[in-house]
C-alpha cells in the first residue's frame, strides 16, 4: 500500500510539473492598461510604446500582458492623463509634464529656449534630475521615464520663416507653458495646444504654423497642412525641446511580486529613458525626408540669425528662475544642475 502511495504521489507531482500552468509553474497574469494621447500609427506609439510593452512582456515570460489604449481611446482629454495614472483609472501613462501648466514646475528646465542639444544625452540628463532634484514632484505615481525628443523647429502654412521678424503676427502653437513664452518672446502670438488639435486648428486657420519635432509631423499630418520648415543652425541648441513622463499608478507597482517588480525595473530608468528620447531623435531625419520629398521647403537659420533668436528668448530663464524661488525652490541651483547634467550626458559627437 505504501509504495503504491508513494507511486500514484510521485505520479502526480510529475503531472504537476509537465502541465503548464500548475505547481512551481503557477504565475499569477499582471495585466497593465497603458494609455495615451499618441496616434496609433504615430512613431512613438508604434515604436517606442508597443516596442516597450511588447519587450516588458517577453522579459517576463509572459507573466505581464498589455492592453494598448493610444489616441484617449479610454476617455478623457490629454491633460488628465496623470491624474488618470495617479488616480488608477489605468495603470501606466505616457504624456507631456507640460499639459499641465505650472504643475509640474522644475520639469520645465528641459522646455527653456536653448538649453538641450540631443534627444539621448538630453533624456538621461531628465532622469537624473529627477532623481537628485525633483523627486517629490512625482511622488503621487511611480515614475518609468523620463525624457526629452529631437530639436524643436518651427512649421508654417503660408509664409516662411527666415527669421525672427517674420514670425511677428503668426499664430504658432506652442506645446507648452515654456515654449509658448518663447513663441511670445519671438514676436509670435503664441497659442497653446496639445498635440491632437494641430490638424484641425491648422485646417481651419486657427494657428499659421507650430513649434514641433521633425518625428511627429507625419502622424499629425502636418508635412501635409504646411509648406515651410525653419531649422536652427546645426550644433547649436536646440529652439526648445518637451519633457515627457511615462509614470505607473503607485498602488498597482506595490502590489506587484518582487519578480515582476522586477521586470518593470530593469525596463524604467535612466537607460530606457534614452532609449525613448533615441526612437524619437532616429525618426527626424526621415520625417524631414518626407516633407522634403512632398516639395516643403525647409530653411536652416545661420549661426547669426539663430543667435538672434537667443537673444530675443534669452530672459525666459531668468524668468523661470524666479518662478521657481517664488514657489519655494532655488531656482539658480535647479537651473545650474540641469546645464551641468545635459553637459554631463552630452554626446561626444554633439
């Protein structure tokens, strides 16, 4: 009796072991809701945010799955896309700092005119100054990235811009509070805008033109609704660049193992942050390209010209830094770490 005990034992603990999802093999799904304002055939979402999901889900054996909501398809507007996250309305977010103005103040040093000169160097430098400088900033979420995109250009429907006077009476769409200063600073009337409402405020003659990345442009359809592109001149900063947050709901990274915690770890970070700041920078050049190729013409400022622009947007720091004493922060600190970080991070080649 007992070894037929021991045999029907050892029977089913072999059983256990050759039938997935049983004994050792047992693992509990995590499923993630992750959403944001980018276009399902954006670059970034195809690119950066599906790649992502897709690598998180091979990392964890299957154990984390994804469900994808681009383009606000689970509700709300773009701006309330950390409170969602915050909130656990869904449990990862990709979006702008910047949609909301002023809430996120010390962010706004990657946003000044002129300060970042790439996407990779610029995104590590982000996350760094998250951690040593900002951390209570996101203290209501658990922060994944962190990072900037490519230079930030100028687009125009009707009239080209080759230099700062011309941008005196166009309305240009700014992305955020910083950048819509700079606009202002520049002699443009400057119009904030998320990212979805360019088509249509373009089509309609709600704004003339739009500071954005050359990456963007071909999921918004913009290479089509302008004719001119204004860059800078090359190694020189960059007219203004964005601070994105990629952030997960607090109480759903708690509940997770230690394992899967794990998984989320290794794919958050300074590295995955210039990783996403690189698919975006990756995708300039061929976005240029295309409005190229469609018969846009593209104008690069000189070195005096883009010198000019400096000048003229040249306050908007100090103006920020005073802000930031206001608020309670030191301002000449924050500003001086964030130069010292993007110089640390700086590209050799750049």
């Amino acid at each position: 009796m007992m070894q037929r005990r021991t045999l029907i034992q050892s029977a089913a603990a072999a059983a256990t072991l050759a039938t997935p999802g049983l004994g050792v093999f047992a693992q509990q799904v995590v499923t993630l809701k992750f959403h944001t304002f980018m276009a399902p055939t954006s670059n970034v979402y195809l690119n950066a945010h599906k790649a992502w999901m897709e690598k998180v889900e091979k990392d964890s054996g299957g154990r984390i799955r994804f469900e994808g909501y681009p383009a606000m398809q689970l509700g709300g507007a773009p701006n309330q896309l950390y409170d969602q996250a915050r909130d656990g309305v869904v449990d990862i977010v990709w979006t702008l700092a910047g949609l909301t103005p002023g809430r996120f103040p010390r962010t706004e040093v990657f946003e000044l005119p002129f300060i970042t000169m790439d996407a990779i160097g610029a995104s590590r430098a982000a996350w760094e100054y998250l951690q040593t400088h900002m951390a209570d900033e996101f203290k209501d979420v658990h922060p994944l990235a962190f990072h900037t995109h490519g230079a930030g250009l100028l687009h125009s429907k009707n009239k080209p811009i080759i230099s700062a006077a011309d941008l005196r009476g166009m309305k240009m769409r700014g992305p955020t509070r910083q950048a819509t200063r700079l606009l202002s600073a520049a002699g443009a009337s400057a119009v904030g805008m998320p990212l979805p409402q360019i088509p249509d405020a373009l089509s309609k003659g709600v704004i003339d033109g739009a500071a954005l990345p050359w990456e963007v442009i071909p999921s918004i359809k913009v290479d089509e609704l302008t004719q001119f592109h204004s860059e800078f001149a090359p190694g020189k900063p960059a007219l203004y660049n964005t601070a994105f947050v990629m952030v997960m709901n607090q109480r759903k990274y708690a509940s997770l193992s230690p394992e899967i915690k794990r998984v989320i770890d290794d794919n958050s970070g300074m590295e995955t942050s210039a990783w996403f700041g690189k698919v975006q920078q990756d995708q300039d050049p061929i976005a240029r390209k295309m409005a190229i190729d469609r018969g846009n013409k593209v104008h690069v400022f000189t070195e005096t010209q883009t010198e000019e622009f400096m000048k003229l947007t040249g306050a908007i720091a100090n103006e920020w830094v005073q802000d930031m004493n206001k608020r309670g922060h030191d301002g000449d600190k924050l500003l001086a770490g964030a130069k010292a970080l993007i110089a640390k991070h700086k590209p050799k080649t750049a």
